[in-house]
C-alpha cells in the first residue's frame, strides 16, 4: 500500500511539473562577436557606423555611435534595429511597402521605412535585431548582414 501511495504522488509530480521552454537569448559573448564583426567589416570598408543591437522585445542592449558620425544615427539605428526584431523581417520591407504605396506603414507602432535592420534569427526564432546606421541603406543592411553571419558561422 504504502509503494503504491508513493507511486501515484510521484506520478502525480511529475504530470503536474511543467516542461517549461528554453528560450536562446544574446548573450554578453553573441554581443561582442556581432559588433566585432561589424567592426572588422567597416575597417576593411574604410568607413565608420553607429551600431544598435537589440533584444527580441525591441529593447537597446548595445549601442556604439561611430566615430565622426551625426547624433541622428543612433536613432536610425535603434529604430532599424527595433523594427527588424519586432516585426521579425527586415526594416527594408518597410521601405519597400512605402514605396509601393502603403502609408500604413508610417502608423505602425515603432515601424521605421528604411533598410538596414535585420532580425536575428536562430532555430527559426527572433531572438533580436541588429542595425547600422551612417552610410547608404544597402551597405548599412550588409554589414548588418556579415555581423549576423558571423554569429552564426555562415
């Protein structure tokens, strides 16, 4: 009697302990290897960007405003970065629906048209956003884009 009352309690913890999710977040090392790819990269470009990385709420968790460049980039670059994590697509498609035509996107809650934020994505999860902001839109998104990659090892 007494194993079969231990039985039915263990049975009992175990069907009532839930499985909770595990959830990949940037961490203080996926941060440092993202801006220093991004750094490399303006090195070999000669050229200097504001960078902002965010977490997959949107959320500032770096931000290094390049050397020479205008106090207006860290904005750009937060809201490129913010776009792409919460929106979890690039913050040209943004930009893209502007040009099309959709004045919709200028209402979005945190929508900002112009390329350069992309999300970062792992295991098919959002898990940030990184931007650059200080250069043409197209070279802004791909050093975005070697950071990134970089992070993953593409």
């Amino acid at each position: 009697m007494i194993k079969l009352a231990t039985l039915l309690i263990a049975t009992t913890l175990m069907i009532s302990a839930a499985e909770l999710p595990s959830k990949k977040y940037l961490n203080l090392a996926a941060i440092k290897t993202l801006a220093a790819a991004a750094e490399a990269e303006m090195a070999r470009l000669k050229i200097n960007l504001t960078i902002c990385i965010v977490d997959d709420g949107g959320n500032v968790i770096f931000l290094q405003k390049g050397e020479g460049m205008g106090m207006n980039t860290l904005q750009f670059a937060q809201k490129k970065a913010r776009y792409a994590a919460l929106y979890r697509r690039p913050s040209k498609a943004a930009a893209d629906s502007l040009k099309g035509g959709n004045l919709s996107v200028l209402a979005f809650p945190d929508g900002f048209p112009n390329q350069g934020g992309l999300p970062i994505i792992v295991d098919g999860q959002t898990i940030g956003g990184i931007a650059m902001s200080g250069a043409a839109s197209e070279v802004d998104e791909a050093i975005s884009q070697v950071a990134i990659d970089a992070l993953l090892k593409k």
